[in-house]
C-alpha cells in the first residue's frame, strides 16, 4: 500500500504502475455527470456564458484541482438541513459515463487523479500519459468504509444540481484504491476485458 | 388494518445496512479463494469491511441505495392502496435518516424529488393477493450501475451462435456477464429469465433475485444450468471489481416463464455483490424479518 498526498507531483504519478494499491490524503472534491458537462460548457468549450456562481466556484476549484483529485461519486449527506454536513456513505460512481469529458477536464485543470469506478476508455487513458495522471479505481459500493475516511466536509458548491450531483469539497485520510490506468499506457480494464474475450470464445465454442 | 409505516421504515434500514447472512458468507468464500495479496483479495477485504461497518454504524452500505423493489403478498381483504401510502411515506423518512439516498429524478425535466418519491411507479411496488393470514414483504435495493448492465436477448442470435435451447441461454448470459466487465461491482449474481414476453421476462429476473444464494432449483434443467453459468462465468476471470481473478459472480438464479411460439426472451438482471435483499412477515401484532 503506497501512501500519497494532495497535491500530487508528476514523479509521484509517473512512478505508479496498474496494479498498485494506494491511500490517499489531502483535500479533493467530487463531481460526476452535471459537474463534468458544467466545466466543460462555461470553462473548456466556452459554449455557455458563466452565470450566477459559477466564476467564482471556478476560482475556488483551480488550486484544489491544480495537482489534485477528482472522485467519481454521489454521496449520501447527513446535516442537509443545518448545513454542518458529513458523510454517510459515499462509494465510487460508474466512471465511463465521463469519458467524453475526461480527458479535457484534466488537462485543463491539471488533474493528477480521476477516481471512480469501472475503469475509462481510450481518451482518458491517452490523457494519462500527457497531464501525466492516474485512474485510481475505488472499491464499489464500498459506501461506508470509504465515508469514513472523509475527515471532513469542507465545503458545497453547485448543490442545485441535486445531493449527488453537487461539488463536495473533502478532506480525506486514508481513501483506498487501485491503479487501474496509469501514466505509461497501462490498464487493467483493457487487460481483463481482452483475456476474459479469448475465454469467452473458448466456452462459447464448448 | 394496522398502520405498518414503522415497520416498513424498519424493514428499509435493515436491507439497506445489514447485508443478507447467505451473501456475506458468499464473500468470505470468495476471499478465501483469491490469490493472497491480489488486487482481487484486497477488494474483497475492503468489501467485508465495509459490511460489517455498515452493520455497525447503520449506514448505507453502499451510496446508491438504488431503486427499491418491494413485493408485497396480502391476505385477502387488505387495502393496496393504504399499504402502498404506508410504504412510500417509510421510504420518504428512510430518506430523510439518510438510510437511502435521494434517488428519483424526473426523467423530462432532470429535478431531483429529493425523497425517492417519484411517480407511482416509483418506488416499485408489487401487490399479490395470497391464502392465509400472513402479510409478507420482499425488498431489494437494486442500484443503478448493474441495472445498467442487465441485457435481454432475443433467440435464435446469430452473433453469438445462441440457438432455442438451454444451451443457448448459457451462452448470451455468458455474453452478457462478458458485456458486463467489472461495472456493476463484481461479483454479482444473476437472475435470469428465459420466455415470457420483453416485460414479463425482466420482471421474472428480478423475481429470482429473491432466491438465497444457497437454495436450489426445484426443477433439475434449470439447477444444472445454474451450475453450469456460475462455474463458466468464473472461467472469465473478470474477478471482484474487474481487476482479475477467481470470483465473477457469485451465483445464478434462474426461472422460466411460458412464451409464445414465435418468442423466446433471456433476461438478465445483474444485482451487485451489494445484495440488498430482505424480508418482513406481519403475523397478527407480530413483525419479524429475515
Ligand atoms: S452496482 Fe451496487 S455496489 Fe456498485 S455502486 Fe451500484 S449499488 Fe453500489
């Protein structure tokens, strides 16, 4: 189990193989489907002027994400009433369904890790190479065990977009993960799902 | 008629935090037989470690609490109506506990309900009027990243080489485990319908959800199909999350329906190692639940 801490430095990405177990600690946040199309609308493609929040909730993310973390995930929140909010379970998000954002995401805010689940495609893996970052791969449905590990819930941005749509910005110790995609082209996604093919063949031919 | 909104309520807490005895066991078996130090094992250890936390802290024990299923059989003479105002008023405070996560959107205009509410329809609710005394309801919590990986096929397919038989069920549920990698949290277990038309096939694949994993098949072709599917789907060695290894599923249910002669369906519905699956009897002023 190898230890890293937000922010990440490009030796500590490059230095990372699939197949490695790792923790996290530091300050990340989370974002899925609404989040990633937001960023890339108002501050990639430009395709939607920024309104209301949205410049300054930009402003907050750029240092958090600059070298940092993205986690694929919708959380269940306690505290939504008072606003002193923690978490209650909070496993990892299909991640695929990212992957026509991924990529632009990451170079544009120079993330270093994407978290989720079920592994991304072709872009994204490219995109490890060149930011250079990982794809960490959390354990799904691992809800509780991973809530645990957030110390804190530092603050919300975008909650209009629904509890497990929002921007949670958190503070863990101890996430843990695995290296599914690294930054020289490796994946366990693509590995599995070749081997488990030449199988597939054989019983199918049985 | 008693007002059963508690009971209900308990009966959500309980499948959304307390992980069914025959599945947990299931995944220490599991666990047993990963290479040590594997990817694969150290999955499942976190898995086991979670349950238990969930079980102790009575949180969710994973975040998507998924779209609650609920099978109700009533004695004659009971209001479906009334239950159904009881059951969804249990799941709108299970919400509020954080014992579910907000899960109902609206499909035209994408808001959030906020307290799994949805249209009637949602949360699902099945009434069966059946002989006795006894008021029985099934729930599972059936989350949306296996629902996505559930398929149905139509046979003859020539892709696959799937002819009208059993022998070709197996095969489009092995394509179908294939299609689902590790996505909808490996292992799983399957509930398989074969017949029926497009709607009846899927729910009876939801229905064999309902089966523990321990039981067997009362009719001996479809025990040994069982079999067969859990041992082949192993050989993909897709493994717990995808990562590699011994254990895709963890089990196979299957049922068959009748079907029409021009028709012959395969529905496979992928419930995540996170099988949320409880029962509750009401016997007079008695409640119990398994
Ligand atoms: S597939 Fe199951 S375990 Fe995985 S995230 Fe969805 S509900 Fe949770």
């Amino acid at each position: 189990m190898q230890k890293i801490t937000l922010p990440i430095t490009d030796d500590v990405i490059r230095e990372l193989k699939v197949g490695d177990s790792v923790s996290l600690t530091g300050v990340m946040i989370t974002g899925r489907d609404a989040v990633h199309k937001w960023m890339i609308d108002t501050f990639v493609k430009k395709s939607r002027k920024p309104e209301g929040d949205d410049e300054a909730v930009y402003e907050a993310l750029k240092p958090i994400l600059d070298g940092g973390a993205i986690y694929h995930c919708g959380p269940v929140v306690a505290g939504l009433d008072t606003g002193a909010y923690s978490f209650v379970a909070a496993g990892p998000t299909t991640s695929i369904r990212e992957e026509p954002y991924q990529a632009d995401v990451m170079q544009h805010f120079n993330i270093k890790a994407v978290i989720g689940k079920g592994g991304m495609g072709p872009k994204t893996l490219a995109a490890c190479s060149e930011v250079p970052g990982v794809y960490l791969h959390a354990i799904g449905g691992a809800a509780s065990l991973i809530a645990q590990s957030v110390q804190q819930v530092l603050t919300v941005h975008k909650l209009d977009f629904g509890v497990p749509e929002a921007i949670w910005v958190i503070d863990v110790k101890d996430f843990p993960a695995v290296v599914t995609m690294d930054s020289h082209g490796g994946s366990v996604h693509v590995e599995v799902e070749t081997q488990s093919k030449a199988q597939l063949d054989k019983l199918l031919a049985s | 008629m008693p007002d059963l909104t508690e009971a209900f309520l308990e009966l959500v807490r309980l499948t959304s935090t307390d992980l069914p005895p025959d599945v947990e066991a299931s995944l220490k078996r599991a666990r047993e037989q990963e290479a040590s130090g594997s990817a694969a094992q150290g999955a499942l250890d976190t898995i086991l470690e979670n349950v238990t936390m969930a079980r102790q802290n009575s949180t969710p024990i994973c975040q998507d609490t998924g779209t609650p299923i609920f099978y109700v059989q009533h004695p004659p003479g009971w209001s479906t109506t009334k239950l159904k105002g009881q059951i969804r008023a249990a799941v709108a405070e299970a919400t509020k506990r954080t014992y579910l996560r907000p899960n109902a959107v609206d499909t035209v205009t994408g808001k959030n309900s906020g307290n799994n509410l949805g249209d009637p329809s949602f949360p699902t609710i099945h009434f069966e009027e059946v002989e006795g005394e006894d008021l029985i309801v099934d729930l599972i919590l059936k989350g949306g990243g296996c629902e996505n990986v559930g398929a149905q096929y139509s046979l003859p397919n020539g892709r696959i080489g799937a002819g009208r038989n059993l022998e070709g069920v197996r095969k489009v549920v092995l394509d179908a485990v294939f299609n689902a990698q590790g996505k909808g949290c490996a292992p799983g277990v399957l509930g398989v319908a074969i017949g029926g038309d497009r709607g009846s096939s899927y729910y009876a694949s939801k229905e064999a959800l309902f089966r523990k994993l321990d039981d067997e098949n009362t009719d001996a072709e479809l025990a040994k199909l069982e079999n067969r599917l859990t041992q082949d789907a192993n050989q993909l060695s897709i493994g717990p999350m995808g990562f590699g290894g011994e254990t895709t599923v963890l089990g196979v249910k299957a049922k068959s329906l009748h079907r029409l002669p021009a028709s012959y369906f395969v529905s496979v519905s992928y419930m995540c190692w996170a099988h949320r699956r409880r029962r509750m009897t009401v016997r007079g002023d008695e409640t119990t639940y398994e």
